[in-house]
C-alpha cells in the first residue's frame, strides 16, 4: 500500500512539473508572437504596422501672357494648349496628387481675355490642365483679383464643373470656412492656399485667401485632427529672385510648428531650393510651368517640376522617392510654345542647356 501512494505521489508531481513547463513555454510563446494573429483556418498571419502612400507631383505658375494664348488660337476662334504639353504629359500622368498654380484667372471671355498686366485666361487652358491630369489646383496669387471679383466668382463657377480639388478662392464666408477631408488610398489630406501679395484689395475675407499666421491657425488647428496630412499651397516671397527671403523663412517655420506637412511656394517665377524645415518639406518656388518670361531672360524660364511619395505609417508622415528636373518653357521669338524636361533637351533648343543644368539644380538643392 504505501508503495502504491509513493507512486501515485510521484505521478502527481510529475504532471505538476509537466504543466508548470507548458505553461511557461506557452507564456514564452505569447511573448515571441505578440504580433501574430490567427485566421480561423489556424493560419498565423503577421500584424504589419499600417502603411499608406500616395505620390505627389508640383509644377509652378500657369501663366498665360497674351503671346501664349495667341499661340493657341484656332482658326475658329477657339484655343488649343495641348501642343504645348506633350512633352511633359507622360510624367504628370503617373502620379497621384498633381499640383499647379493656376496664376492667369479663368475670368470669362464676357470680361475680355487679356495677358499681362491684367489677366484673363481663356476655359481652354483650364481644359487642358484637367486633360494633363492635374487635380490640385492653388487659385491664391496676386492676380486672383486683376478682372476683379467677377472673374473670380466665374472661375470657382468653372472649376467646380472639372473633377478637381481648388483652394485659395471662395464665392462665400461658409465656402471658405469648410475645409474639406479628401481621402487618395487611405490617406487622408486637406489642401489649404495662400497669397501674401495681391494686385488688388480684396472686397472681403473670403474672395481672395489672403495670408495672416492668425488665420493659418485656426484653419490647421481645425483640421489637424481629421487628417494624415495637410498640404499648403504659399505665394510668396520676391519676384525674379532665387533666394529664398526672410519672411518666406519665418512662415515656413510657423506653419511646420502648427503641423503643416508640405509647403508648395510660388511667385517669385524663378526657381529657389527644395528642404526641410523640421518635418515639413518646403519647395519654395517652382518657377513658371507656363509662360513667356523666357522673353526676360533664361532665369525665368527655367522651373521646376517635383514629385515624392508621402508615406504614412502608424500616423506619421515620412517622404520617399523624391525626383526632382528642370523644366524649360520655351519660345522661338514669343511662339511655338512647349514645356520641355530638361532631359528632352538639346544645345539645338538651348544652347549650353547642361551648364545652365548644373547651376539650377545647384539652386535647387540649396548648395
């Protein structure tokens, strides 16, 4: 009897000791697999950390001078553009976000289409923007308001026929004040613009969003929580100059403090660097996409069209894949107009055009 209790005893302690192992080893087991779920077919699947991307492409100022419509006359009256894009058409195309700044107002033929001073683009030109793909448009510029507040009010009315995204112009206080949450494969973004310069007062708060840090604030500050980015579109600093100026750089830095994550600078029609400033990217002036300031000189000829990947993941915002290449809006004697990628270049269309290269890029890159 008591041989049968001593191995009755020994068998107890042996499933004790045999449990406190599996236990341990299945608590060691849940330690190793903390990311690892199971599929109700007891498949394991690994839990990756959420990761969203969308690509980014900017080009600088449409700017449509009394020669480039010209150019685009029919012979019935009406304009076509396209010619003048071919060339650039297959890299918009790729990407998903396409930004321009939409500096000649779409005013309506009624107010008479003009160049400069005063600007009045023709429908075509907006028709052809949509054609190429761009779908983020800045209207906020200094000559927003040259036909004044009815081209205005006949340019939102003309957009908001076009599957596009605007900002930096409104028909109403309300219109204005409702910034919308856009959503481009699962990351969601507001798009917000500016103007620190005006060729005209405006009438009022909302028909030109005209720039103050007091009202950047409470735009960002309402909106920050809705989205995985806020992109701003800024017209600002000093025309024809490729150094960025001081107050360019004080309202870069207020916006990244509020959040902002990129920065899409214009005006100046000249190229100025590409950086960071905190977290934020910063392109300070695209130069012209569009236009006939080659007729000024080669500076203004030159722009810039940039493309990254915005990557969110676990809610932070990170950037990938930057590409970066000169564009040339070139003429022959104020006609024949077409944008062309400095690598579609030759010594034929600009002559030296590698020199001229190496310097701009060297601008851009901020060295």
């Amino acid at each position: 009897m008591a041989k049968k209790r001593r191995k009755l005893k020994g068998s107890v302690y042996l499933v004790l000791i045999l449990i406190v192992v599996l236990s341990i080893g299945v608590v060691n087991i849940s330690r190793g697999r903390k990311n690892v779920s199971i599929n109700n077919d007891d498949t394991p699947v690994i839990n990756q950390p959420s990761l969203k991307r969308m690509s980014l492409v900017a080009v600088g100022d449409v700017l449509i001078h009394e020669s480039v419509y010209k150019d685009a006359l029919n012979s019935d009256g009406t304009y076509n553009f396209h010619k003048m894009f071919t060339e650039i058409e297959p890299i918009i195309k790729k990407y998903d976000l396409k930004f321009c700044n939409q500096e000649s107002t779409i005013g309506g033929e009624a107010l008479g289409i003009s160049g400069y001073p005063s600007f009045n683009s023709p429908d075509e030109i907006g028709d052809e923007i949509v054609n190429l793909g761009f779908n983020l448009i800045s209207l906020a510029n200094n000559h927003a308001l040259d036909k004044g507040v009815d081209a205005i009010k006949y340019s939102n009315s003309y957009w908001k026929t076009k599957d596009v995204i605007t900002a930096g112009t409104y028909s109403s206080a309300s219109e204005r004040d409702n910034i919308k949450v856009y959503e481009k494969n699962g990351i969601k973004y507001a798009f917000l613009a500016y103007t620190t310069i005006s060729n005209r007062t405006p009438s009022n708060d909302y028909i030109l969003n005209m720039y103050s840090a007091t009202k950047a604030k409470k735009d960002i500050e309402s909106i920050k929580d809705k989205v995985d980015v806020i992109i701003v579109s800024m017209h600002w600093g000093v025309e024809d100059s490729n150094t960025v100026s001081e107050s360019q750089k004080q309202i870069a830095e207020y916006l990244s403090s509020l959040g902002v994550n990129i920065i899409i600078g214009h005006h100046p029609h000249v190229v100025q660097k590409v950086s960071y400033v905190g977290d934020t990217l910063v392109i300070y002036s695209l130069g012209n996409f569009i236009s006939n300031q080659l007729s000024i000189g080669i500076n203004n000829g030159i722009g810039l069209i940039y493309g990254i990947d915005i990557v969110v993941k676990d809610g932070k915002v990170s950037f990938e894949n930057e590409y970066k290449e000169l564009i040339l809006s070139y003429a022959l004697n104020s006609t024949n107009f077409k944008v062309i990628p400095f690598s579609k270049l030759n010594d034929n269309l600009l002559n030296n055009y590698k020199s001229y290269e190496k310097k701009y890029m060297s601008i851009v890159n901020g060295e």
